[in-house]
C-alpha cells in the first residue's frame, strides 16, 4: 500500500475527520475538536492506523494557506494598518510576558537559559488556525474585534520569524560560549529583516497591480474552472514563493495574498469559488 499512501492518508483523514466532528458536535462542541482528536488518532503515538509522516504535515499546511488566504480576502491592508495601534504594543507585550513567565518557570526546573527561551516563546503564540476557525465559526472575522485578532496574530507570526532566525545566532551566548558575537546577531536580524521588508514590499507595489490585473484578465474568459483554478495558483504560489524567496511563513504568505486579491472586484467570487476547498482541507 506504500504507492497509495497518499490516497490512504487522505481517505482515513476525511473519514476520521466527519465522525470525531460529528460526535464533537453532537456533544455540542465545535467541530475543531472532532477534527483534532482525528489528528490524534491517525497519529503515530496512537495504535491504528498511522498516517504518512512525510505527507501529512504537507496536506496539513495546504489547508493552513487556503484557511489563511480567505482570511485575507476578508481583510484589507487598511483593516490592518486601522488595528496596528492596538494589535503591535498588545501583541508584542503580551509575547514578552508569556516568554518571559516561560523562561522563569523553565529555569524553576532546572531547564538551561536556552531550553527555557524556547519554552517561553512558544507559549507566547496562539495557534493562527484555531483562532481563525473560531471566529469564522462565530462570524466574527469582519467586525472589530475579529480585525483585532488577525492583527494580532499576524504581528506574533512576524515575531516568530524573527525569533526562529535569531535562536540559533543565540545559541552560542545562552550556553555562556563566546562563538556568538553581536556582529553575528545583528546580521542574522538585518538579514531577516530585509527579507521580511521585501516580501511586503514586491506584495504592496508589484502584487497589489499584477495579482488583481491577472484575475481580471481570467475572469474575462468565462471559465469558471480556469476563474477556480487561477485563484488557487495565486494562493498556492504566493506562499510557496514567499517561503522559499524571503523566508516568511507559508500562512503569512498565503494571507497576504489574499489582501492583496481583497482590492480586487473579484474577490467575493474567489472566497465563495474556494471555500468548499478551504473547509475539505481543515
């Protein structure tokens, strides 16, 4: 069956997903988490059947970047820049606080300064998926205190990028060596943040007239199926581009994407032309 796998993991992951979602919601729990214990159960910590390592988590990012790009088609750059003054000092606090607590309790058992950071940084983010999926569950993605949210947590995406750059150049100072210089440090974060800088950059000057220009051109055929599918190379290309040229997250990519896509007249047509997709690869 390994020349199936993919079609295995892909059968047992719907399967799995509609009876633990169905029970959740017969429990009435939000379905999220049937899906969740799904995961669970088709992971290899549980007896059964145990899903491709290799493919999985890559079917799991595909639905994370069309969850992520429809977010996007509902928010625009100026929703973003509306929040910033609320979502960069809150979400930069509370990251410094949660990591910091983090550190503390780590060091409280006998954790090394490095182990501890690690700990305190990843209590400090919010899982982005679950998040979403809550607010769209409770259609509160478009009001005010959905906005405040998604900014919230495309500032703590930005945040880790940083900081997953920036650890290893740490490395060496939190084990007390001295391999590490300052010079290193800041190049590492210069680095990053010219990529970071540019990504936003080729997004909002070059994406924001070729991505909206293309779909229109597509639209003008006629064809639903090329209309479909243009909308999903966009997604799709976006982050794969974004991740592999500038190094940022494939949900961060996939998302602006779809603000970018947002300005675009045709943007109600390409949320409701993926949506079945979006919901099938949760």
């Amino acid at each position: 069956m390994h020349h199936t796998s993919l079609i295995a993991i892909l059968v047992a992951g719907f399967v799995l997903a509609f009876v633990f979602g169905a029970m959740a919601q017969k429990l009435r729990l939000s379905p999220l988490v049937g899906y969740l214990l799904a995961g669970v159960v088709a992971g290899p910590f549980t007896p059964g059947f145990v899903g491709d390592q290799t493919l999985a988590p890559q079917l799991a990012e595909i639905g994370v970047i069309l969850l992520m790009f429809g977010v996007g088609l509902h928010f625009s750059l100026r929703d973003l820049l509306d929040v910033k003054a609320i979502a960069l000092p809150g979400a930069l606090a509370q990251i410094a606080l949660a990591t910091s607590l983090g550190w503390g309790m780590a060091l409280l058992l006998g954790w090394s300064h490095g182990a501890g950071l690690v700990f305190g940084l990843s209590l400090s983010v919010a899982s982005t998926v679950v998040l979403l999926r809550a607010l769209e569950e409770r259609r509160l993605v478009e009001t005010s205190r959905g906005r405040i949210a998604v900014g919230w947590l495309i500032v703590e995406d930005l945040a880790m990028v940083l900081a997953l750059v920036l650890l290893p150049a740490l490395a060496g100072l939190l084990k007390g060596g001295t391999e590490t210089s300052a010079a290193d440090i800041w190049e590492a974060l210069f680095k990053t943040l010219a990529k970071v800088g540019g990504f936003v950059a080729v997004m909002l000057i070059i994406g924001r007239r070729v991505i909206p220009w293309v779909l229109e051109r597509v639209a003008g055929t006629g064809s639903r199926e090329l209309f479909t599918l243009c909308v999903l190379a966009i997604a799709l290309g976006v982050a794969f581009g974004s991740a592999g040229l500038f190094g940022v997250s494939f949900a961060l990519g996939a998302f602006f994407a779809g603000m970018v896509l947002n300005e675009s007249e045709f943007s109600h047509q390409a949320a409701n032309e993926t949506l079945p997709l979006r919901d099938a690869s949760r």
